[in-house]
C-alpha cells in the first residue's frame, strides 16, 4: 500500500474527484464493519496518494440513520490517513447562506435520536471500558483556519461566483425526513446556520480515534492545543433553504438535485486545488510523532485494566494504547 496521509469523505453528489489517478481499491474490514463503500486509493499529479471514501455508498444506498459510521473512520486510520476533509450538502437556515455558497462550520448542535446505534468505539457493552473524549471544539481549529484561506482562493480561480461563510453552527438532525417549519423556525432561534443529517457522529468518532493536525515544523502552532483537535474538517455546500420561509414551499429532494450537480463540480474543483498543499504541510509535520493523544486522557481506567477483547477491538485505531 502506497503512504496514504489525506482522507477525504464524499457527501451527496460527490462520488469522486478531478484530477485524480486510481491507483487500487480496497475494502478493509474493521471490528465494526466494513465501510460504506470500497476506499479508492487515488494518486495526485505531484504523486502522492490519499484515500476516497463515498460516504452514502456508491449509487446512495445508505441513509444518515444506517451508515456505518465507526467503519468509515476506522478504515481509514487504518490505511494511515492523519486528516479528513468531509463534504456535505446542507440546508441554509440563514437568509445570506444561499444555494450553491461554501460553508466551513466550526460548531454542531446533536439533534439525531440514538437510533443510528452505538455512536463511539468505546461501546462499554463490546469494548469494556468508558472513555469520555474532549468535543468543545468538533472541527480542527487549526485545519479550519487553513482551510478558509484555501477554499476562498479555490472559490476565486475555478469562478464558481459563490460564497463562503466560516464560524457557523451546523445543526444534525436525524431524518431521512426534512425539517418541519416549525423545526426549522426553531433551529434559528437556536443559533444554528446550516442544517445536515451526517456530520455526526462522524466528527465524534474521528476525535475518538486521534485523527489529528499535526505541523510541528509550523512555529506559529501551540502543539499543547493540536493534542486535543482532530484533524477533522467539514466542507458544505447549501442546496436549498430548508423549510422555515414561510412565502415558500418546503424544500424537496427534486429541489436539493437541482443544485447538487453545480456543487458536486465545485466541490471537485475546490478539491483538486488544496489537496496537493494539504498534504505537503501534513507530511512536514511530525506525523509519525509520539506525544500523548487526548484520548490517554479521556479512558475511565487505565488501559491496561481493558479485558483482552476491548484491548484487541481497540487496538485498531488506538494501537499505542491497546496493542
């Protein structure tokens, strides 16, 4: 297998990537599953490699409430991967956040309803341990930040003529159904600009499994803080404007496809002008580094005291605690 340091997780529409040479495909199988879809390993013009997953499966066969989201994540540890670019189409609660307009949220409010199954690896009923991970920040703060300069600049040579809005509250909800007005109505009240129904507990879990920034040849970064940030960042992209304008009908699946194609090839575009930077900055950094992971903070006991079982299981995507 080729060195594999950039996962990036397709949404709705987006099945695959410009500019980009296949290289095999692979199918890993995980303690939880296998992933949603087969992981293409895919080579860049410069000539290295990262790993594409389609989150909803090849043809969409998987709703928000099925995906096996903790074999998504854990494949893609497995293959090395140390940050993850996710796309998501969204619906805009926010009358400035038009179809078509970029979005990198920094905030989640959980609105799913426990029916998706276990939503860590640290299932105490499979693993046999409680681990409570650090989530006050979802999203990379430090992969976010580079990110916005980046997608603008992406935005700006493919003239797409579309906007982006950064620092935005993404509400989760579970579907498959949209939101009612009411609802709608509700999650603006609430704060939240944007609306999706995958970005948990894909976020979560990428915490869990220390998926992190790591550029310790970048002085300017406070590696105490990069500890305990994932290198997790969301990228959406609005559709429609969900359901709270009262003058208007409430959004449709025939509605979200209308605008889905424009940005899915935006999305590409976008895609193939920072994949090649993201990955130099990810390599000149310590990846292979040493230092303690949030998660040896976050384990109820210590990890030692796992049963064999738990240790096994967890060993996948955490093996300098379990192995």
């Amino acid at each position: 297998m080729p060195r594999v340091l950039i996962g990036v997780i397709g949404g709705s529409g987006l099945y695959n990537i410009d500019n980009l040479t296949p290289v095999t495909e692979v199918n890993p199988e995980t303690p939880w599953g296998y992933p949603s879809s087969p992981i293409t390993i895919a080579r860049l013009p410069s000539g290295a490699h990262l790993a594409f997953l389609a989150r909803h499966g090849i043809g969409h066969i998987h709703s928000p409430s099925t995906l096996p989201f903790r074999a998504n994540i854990a494949a893609l540890k497995s293959l090395g991967v140390k940050a993850i670019i996710a796309f998501s189409a969204v619906g805009s609660l926010r009358e400035e956040i038009k179809p078509g307009d970029f979005i990198i949220p920094s905030q989640i409010i959980d609105r799913t309803k426990s029916v998706r199954g276990p939503t860590t690896f640290f299932d105490p009923r499979q693993v046999h341990v409680v681990a409570h991970a650090q989530f006050g920040d979802p999203f990379s703060v430090k992969l976010c930040s580079w990110l916005k300069d980046k997608v603008e600049e992406a935005l700006t040579t493919c003239g797409a003529g579309v906007t982006l809005h950064t620092d935005k509250t993404v509400i989760c909800m579970e579907g498959p159904q949209f939101s009612t007005r009411a609802e709608s109505k509700m999650y603006r009240m609430w704060g939240g600009d944007i609306i999706n129904m995958s970005v948990l507990p894909e976020a979560k879990l990428a915490r869990e499994a220390e998926i992190r920034w790591e550029m310790s040849l970048l002085l300017s970064l406070n590696l105490h803080d990069l500890a305990f940030s994932p290198s997790y960042s969301l990228i959406a992209t609005a559709t429609d404007y969900d359901a709270w304008r009262e003058a208007e009908e409430t959004v449709t699946a025939a509605e979200v496809f209308k605008t889905l194609k424009k940005n899915a090839d935006t999305s590409r575009a976008v895609t193939a002008h920072i994949l090649e930077e993201l990955n130099t900055i990810v390599q000149e950094g310590s990846i292979l580094s040493q230092e303690e992971g949030c998660m040896r903070f976050a384990l109820m006991c210590d990890s030692s005291q796992v049963p064999e079982e738990g240790r096994k299981i967890l060993a996948y995507i955490l093996p300098n605690y379990f192995s």
